[in-house]
C-alpha cells in the first residue's frame, strides 16, 4: 500500500519510458502552488537538457499517456515544462479509506528491518544533567520510537557515566567528609581479594548512608578544588584508578554512589517519557579493558607516549589535525574514549548491531571522530556504521547554554516540576479539566508538561539550537505541543459524542475543499516518516503532525459532522477517526502521549 506521490511516480515513470526517456526523471512530488494542483513532476525539463527536445513537446507528450489514468482529475502544463496533477475525488476517497483502515496509519515499514542500537540520555553519576542531556534524552527516544515504528529491530541504552575521574573525586570527597565512611573504605581496600559475589552484594552499612543529596553537595565543590589543586586532583586520579582495579572499598562505596544516583534518574527520566532498554555503564565493560588493550598492541595500533598509551587515528588529507585516542592514561586509567571504545566492542558482540547511532551533544564531535575511527582501525566496526547525531543547545535569554537564574546548571527533575507547575496554571486558566477528578488532572498536566518540552525542541531541526521560553512552550496556542494534545482531545470528544448518538464512519466520499486538503496532509504521513528517518531528523514528524492537526481544524471549522445527512456523516467520522489515529501515532513517534480528556 503506498502513498499517492509514490503510486504516481510510478505511472509517471511509465510514461516517460515508454516514450523512450530515462525514468529517473519521473519523480511526483506535492505541488508548489496547492491553488493549482495536488502534485507536480519537473521531470520534463531534465529529461529535454539531456535528449536536446523541447521540454513543453516532452511535458505534453508525457501528460497525455497520463491523461487516462483513473486516479487524475487533470494532467495540466505550466511554465517552461512543469507537469501540474490533480487528483480525483475518487482517488482521494479510496485512500482515506485505505489510511483508515490501516492500523500503522499509513505509515510503511522499511524493506529490510536492520538491527540498530541508539546511544542517548547519558546521564553521569553524581554529575547533574544539564541541557544537553535533556536534548539528547528528547531526540534519542523519539529517534528511537521511529526506527521502532518503521520495523528495525532497536535498543535504546543509556550509556550512564560511571567510571571517569569524577568517581575519584567523589570517593575523596566523601571520605574528607565522613570519618566513618574513609575507615571503612581502608578496611575493605586492606581486605585485597574479596569472592566475586560479595563485590556485588555486600552493602556495608555506612556507605548506606550516603545520599544523592550528599553527592549533589559534594560533587561541584570536589570539581572546582580538583581544578584549582593539583594535589586533590592527582589524589582524584589515584582513587579513579584504586576503584578501575577493583579495590574493595573503592568499588563498593562507588556502587552506592551509582545506586543512589540511578534511582533519582529512572525516576525523571519516567517522568519525561523517555525508557531505556539497556542501562549499560561506562562501568559494564571494564573486563573487556585488558584485553582489548592486548589486541590493540597486537594489531600494532598502541603506542607509548609520555606514559600513557595511545591510537593515532589522524587521517592523511585531514583538514585540522585530530589528537590520538587516549586509552590508558599514565596512572594506568581507562578513559571516556577507552570505555566508549570497549562498548562498541562489546556490543559487536552481544548484538551485532548493524548501525550505531550516538545522540550526543555537537560538542563531542571530535570526541566520536576520534573513537570511531580507533574502532574503524581495530576492525570492531566497518567504516560508516558508527554515526554521531549531534545537537545544538537550548539556550537561555542570552544566548548561551540555559543556566537557572542563579547561574546553575538546572537539574532536570527541576525543570519537569517547573513546567509541570506552568501547565496546571496554563490548563485553569484556558478553563481546562477544572472538573476532572484530582488524579486525573495531575495526569493531564503532566503529559501537557512533556508535551511542551518535547515539542518544543523536536520542532527544530536538531542542529539548531533553540530558546528556553515556558510561556511560549506552554500555550495552547501556536506551534506548541499542548496545542497538538488539544486538537487531538478536540477529536476524541467528538468521537465520543458521535459514539453516544450511535453514529458510526462508513466509506469516505471527499467533496470539499477542506476534505481534499485533509486527505492529502494524511497521505503525506509515510513521506515524513521517510524524511525524517533518512535524516534522522523527528523535526519531519513533528511538522507533520502540526500539519495535520492545522488541517483537520480547517475541516472541522467548514465540514459539519454530526449535523450531516448520514453518509456524509459516516465519511467525515472516517476522517476524524483516521486524522485522529495518524496524530496520535506521529506524537507517540514523538514520545508525547495524549491524554483522554482535557
Ligand atoms: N556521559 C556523557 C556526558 O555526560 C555522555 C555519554 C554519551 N555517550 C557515549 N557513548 N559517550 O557527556
């Protein structure tokens, strides 16, 4: 089954075989000028440069073999050889049906369904998101849900931030502050050998006491004096190391660091929508470190320097020269890049995934470049399988990286209560779920409040960054995710209310301006898909849903629906159930969920 535009590429590129000329110039795609036709092809013009003709004599040519195809109302020429389609009522009203009855929506699935795995979320241990792990969490997921949706097999794994330099600092940190907590540190640390399960079981009753509250406390002033100090960092890096090489105390009070952690982060990533499948750490490959440290230097790839040993991943025909990928730091460290380049080892193995995509801020370009390319030369991935997605920042006022007004990095379950708060008082003011049980408003305002972050990032591309504004993210009106949720709890009630007066859809018979438009916007559902997945781009889909939404409200305004004889009746219901089917599924694309009633 697939969309106008396709179909009709098709019988374009018909005709323009069978009069000889190359089908490649055939392509059908939505009209520049709606007022006059639904499609175009400019393929004529193309196609008369190469044969040295006339482009009009081609175009003329090549719309009458269209002439007589059922789905046209009329072929037209314009300009110097544009080829103008419309399409009939008939055409129009037999997709919708088609659309209607498909439970994807119209949407296709991929002709070979490929294993992928997204990278997103990245959260860090201790560490407080800032907004580039919003951005990535945002367009991760939805990045994800699409691939889903179009039929790859994919893993979402939030690749949590539990092995760097800052567990050093942490340790130290803790250990300076808490008498009891050092001591019992050294004790374990002294203990050198403890069995395998103990190092994942034993939970010793001081660290239990230590909180994320004293890790949010401890953290930034850890990092500011390991900046300053030379002395605490090297001690820092000691203890980064103690706990790489497992010593006791180290990991079991890092253990509780990464509980604690975990826990606040399951619970405000839940609260925006956003679900890994995986929760792998940095941590999780630490035993694939050695050897894949022997494999590099067996495959002639480490070098020595200063006393750290390093890949040199720098290209002849480079434009700036990009620095060799650390892998063991001079303490004996792995690193960041260490780590990432385990995992692609370690998920090669475990699920062979056939393309990675990292959602990382732009800012860690260099960063992937320069592990992927240590990946490309240990044959842990072939070339064009790792791929980085970056991201601009949302900013605040002043253009720079959203900070709160005391010039902090805003925590995100902050910024979920923040606009949480605004939704509630957006929805009592516009007069909404005033009614509504207690339980059920607290829900409704949540998903306006998801709603709103999420749209409002997902409606840039993701390569620009974007202005924090809650009032304008929060308005039911304008390009806003509470303004989609609106519109399509507009159409579930009249849904409903058609259901109470026992009326029910039937064959979709398209008349109407507004119809015709309708149905076209709904067709246009697997393109925006198509889009937005080439591109890795949900931009695509969150304009399409706006698209829509913008559409049916034009249909609902000039098209009485309930009030119609019954046929017509029955075909708008169609529409409705249609249009509300396709925004529900492009906003779950989107990670928004809708709430019932509003
Ligand atoms: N934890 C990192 C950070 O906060 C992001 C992780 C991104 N993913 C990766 N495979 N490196 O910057």
């Amino acid at each position: 089954m697939s969309d106008l535009k396709t179909g009709l590429s098709e019988a374009a590129a018909a005709a323009f075989a069978a009069l000889g000329l190359p089908a490649d110039n055939a392509r059908v795609t939505p009209s520049d000028r709606p007022d006059l036709a639904d499609f175009q092809s400019n393929g004529a013009l193309a196609a008369a440069k190469r044969a040295g003709k006339n482009p009009r004599e081609i175009a003329a040519a090549v719309a009458e073999k269209l002439q007589g195809d059922p789905r046209l109302a009329s072929v037209e020429i314009a300009g110097p050889g544009f080829i103008n389609l419309k399409v009939s009522d008939a055409a129009l009203s037999q997709r919708a049906d088609q659309i209607a009855a498909d439970p994807r929506a119209g949407g296709e699935l991929v002709p070979e369904p490929r294993k992928v795995l997204v990278d997103y979320g990245g959260p860090n241990v201790a560490k407080p998101m800032h907004v580039g792990h919003l951005r990535s969490s945002i367009i991760g997921e939805a990045i994800k849900r699409l691939y889903r949706f179009r039929g790859d097999v994919v893993i979402g794994d939030a690749h949590f931030g539990d092995w760097g330099y800052q567990m050093g600092l942490l340790i130290g940190a803790v250990c300076d502050e808490d008498e009891a907590v050092r001591a019992e540190v050294e004790r374990l640390n002294a203990a050198a050998d403890l069995p395998a399960e103990w190092m994942t079981s034993l939970e010793p009753e001081v660290f239990g006491k230590v909180s994320l509250a004293d890790l949010d406390r401890l953290y930034p002033q850890a990092a500011a004096k390991g900046k300053e100090d030379p002395a605490y960092r090297d001690r820092a890096r000691k203890l980064t190391a103690e706990l790489q090489a497992k010593k006791p105390g180290a990991y079991l009070l890092w253990r509780q660091f990464a509980k604690v952690t975990r826990v606040a982060l399951e619970r405000d990533f839940h609260a925006l929508g956003v679900d890994f499948d995986l929760w792998k750490g940095e941590s999780d490959v630490d035993d694939l470190i050695p050897s894949m440290v022997a494999e590099l230097a067996d495959k002639g790839l480490l070098v020595e320097d200063a006393g750290a040993r390093i890949v040199r991943v720098a290209r002849e025909g480079d434009k700036r020269e990009l620095p060799p990928l650390l892998v063991v730091s001079s303490e004996g460290s792995a690193m960041y890049g260490t780590t990432d380049l385990a995992t692609i080892l370690d998920r090669k193995n475990s699920f062979h995934p056939d393309q990675v995509i990292y959602c990382v801020d732009q800012r860690q370009a260099d960063h992937f470049e320069i592990v992927f390319r240590a990946a490309y030369l240990a044959g842990y991935a072939q070339e064009g399988q790792l791929e980085h997605i970056g991201f601009g920042t949302m900013n605040g006022p002043d253009g720079k990286p959203f900070k709160t007004r005391e010039g902090g990095v805003l925590k995100l379950n902050d910024l979920i209560q923040m606009t949480r708060d605004k939704a509630r008082e957006r929805l009592l003011e516009a007069g909404l779920g005033e009614n509504l049980p207690e339980a059920e408003f607290e829900d409704i305002a949540g998903k306006v409040a998801v709603a709103a972050l999420k749209f409002a990032d997902l409606q840039n591309f993701r390569g620009t960054s974007y202005v924090f504004d809650l009032d304008r993210f929060t308005s039911f009106e304008g390009k806003t995710g509470p303004y989609l949720l609106y519109q399509a709890v507009r159409v579930k009630s009249l849904l409903r209310k058609a259901e109470g007066e026992g009326a029910v859809g039937g064959p979709v018979a398209v008349t109407e301006p507004a119809e015709r438009d309708l149905v076209l916007t709904l067709d246009a559902f697997d393109a925006a898909l198509v889009e937005a997945y080439d591109k890795k781009a949900p931009n695509a889909v969150a304009e399409h849903a706006y698209r829509l939404s913008q559409s049916f409200s034009k249909f609902y305004a000039a098209c009485p629906i309930l009030s119609a004889e019954p046929a017509v009746r029955a075909s708008r219901l169609t529409l409705a159930q249609a249009t509300l089917r396709q925004l529900e599924q492009a906003l779950d694309i989107l990670g928004i969920a809708v709430p019932d009633r509003m």
